[in-house]
C-alpha cells in the first residue's frame, strides 16, 4: 500500500487576502511533518498566484477549487487546467457538491474536467456524496456507486490510478441547510462507504490502484472529529472546509490526522 495521506483545505470563497497572509503566519507545521503527508490548500482563483508565493520553499501545495474542461477559447470566466498548471498549480476539486448544486454540474461534466486535468498533470480530486433526501432514502450506496462509475467511465486503469476521491455526503458539509449544527458522519458509516468505493474502483481499474488511490472524508471535519476518521482503514486523508480557515484549527487537524495515523 502506497498511499500518501491527503489534508486538504477548501477555503471556498471566504478568506481575504489580509487573512491568507495571517494564515501563514500562523501555520506553523515543521518541514518533517510536511514529509509525512500531503497539505494542500485550495485557495480562490484569484490568490493562488500569492498563496504560491506564501509557501515558497514548504512542501505544501497548492490547488484550485473549480477548473474548466478546454485548455483555452471563448469561455468567458472559466480557467483551464493549462493556466493552472503552468504556475505550479498540481491540485484541483472538481464535482464538490456546491458546484453541483449551484452550477449544475453533472457526472458527464466532472468526467470532462477530471480529463482535462489529468492531461495537464494535475490531480483531479473527484468530489461526490449523497444528499439529505437520498441518505433519508436509504440510498447512499447506489448513489455513491452510481457517482463513482459516471465520473470514471471511460478512463483507462493508468488515468485513474492519478487520481483522489473525496466522500462528501452533502448533509455533513457544514454550510448545508440540513446541517446548521455542523454535524459530521460517523467514522464507522464513512467507513463503509470508502470501503464501497475502494472495492468500485478495483471492479473498475484494478485491485492495486483500488490499494493505492487516495480517498477522503470530507463534511466537518474539525480538530475533535478528525482522529475518529483518520482512524478508520479505508479513510485516507480529509478534506476540510470551515475548520480550515483558521490556521490554529487546521494546524491541529493535520497534527491529529499524522497522530491517529502513526505516520
Ligand atoms: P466543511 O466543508 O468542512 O465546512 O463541512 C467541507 C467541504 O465542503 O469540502
């Protein structure tokens, strides 16, 4: 088993850039912590140049929140995987479900990012979960393999080995209407769920890559919650949206995760 844990930060479109700067100021992770996983701070379109620049040296990465399925052309607003990756962007969340929700997108056009950032070196971290109503259905399993399959249809084995996936229900995410007391998924049911996913992408690639894809937990997830889930086999790393605003909070987080991990 190879896989490097993931700590991601999605700052969604909160911080100012007086607050990105604090927050470097005060994360403070030594460089020997950075070699035992992968940070990765997804930061707004318009700051990744200067959060680039913040990390400097520190192994820390940077990527970006959305990105477009061209590499250039009259797309008003969008930006492409080439833009991104020719500053040093190596990461990027696509399919989160707030695009899905207010964007529209579906599976068939997350697959087209997730290509485009593929040819283009940057890892895609597929973002898909269900919703409120579906996990009230009892539905979470079919929706969650019927996500998994839309969005890795017609990849070859060798494309989604270069791939993470981040488990997301959406009723835990904690800017969901359903979720006003920032509520998380239980380790054990997230558990059974990346299980699933793992065992989707074995039937779909191979069982190695299955082994060595990263897959995450994401829906608040907070400095308390995260060693339940960093516990859990089949929980790779986090993906972290309001506790990662603040540089002390995310700063635990990764602390806890490297802990629960015995990395
Ligand atoms: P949350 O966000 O940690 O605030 O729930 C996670 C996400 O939406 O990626």
């Amino acid at each position: 088993m190879h896989r490097k844990p993931l700590v991601i930060a999605n700052w969604k479109m909160n911080l100012d850039l007086s607050q990105v700067e604090r927050f470097f100021q005060q994360f403070t992770v030594s460089d020997d912590v950075l070699k035992k996983l992968e940070v990765i701070l997804c930061a707004t379109l318009v700051h990744l140049e200067r959060v680039q620049r913040l990390v400097g040296s520190r192994a820390i990465a940077v990527g970006a929140q959305n990105v477009f399925w061209e590499d250039r052309g009259a797309f008003t607003g969008e930006v492409s995987a080439l833009q991104l990756a020719d500053f040093g962007c190596r990461y990027v969340l696509v399919g989160h479900s707030e695009r899905r929700e207010h964007f529209q997108e579906t599976d068939g056009v997350v697959g087209k990012k997730v290509r485009q950032a593929l040819q283009r070196g940057i890892t895609p971290v597929i973002c898909l979960g269900e919703s409120y109503e579906e996990k009230e259905a009892g539905d979470t399993k079919r929706v969650v393999q019927n996500h998994v399959r839309a969005c890795l249809e017609g990849f070859e084995p060798r494309d989604i080995a270069k791939v993470a996936i981040a488990y997301e229900p959406v009723w835990a995410i904690s800017t969901n209407v359903h979720n006003v007391d920032g509520k998380a998924d239980s380790p054990k049911s997230a558990q059974v769920v990346h299980k699933l996913i793992r065992r989707l992408v074995a039937e779909i690639a191979t069982s190695t890559i299955a082994e060595d894809i990263g897959i995450l937990y994401g829906g608040s997830v907070t400095p308390e919650t995260v060693g339940g889930f960093a516990a859990m086999d089949d929980i790779d790393g986090v993906l972290v949206g309001g506790a990662s605003k603040e540089a002390a909070s995310f700063q635990k987080i990764v602390m806890e995760f490297i802990k629960q991990k015995k990395l």
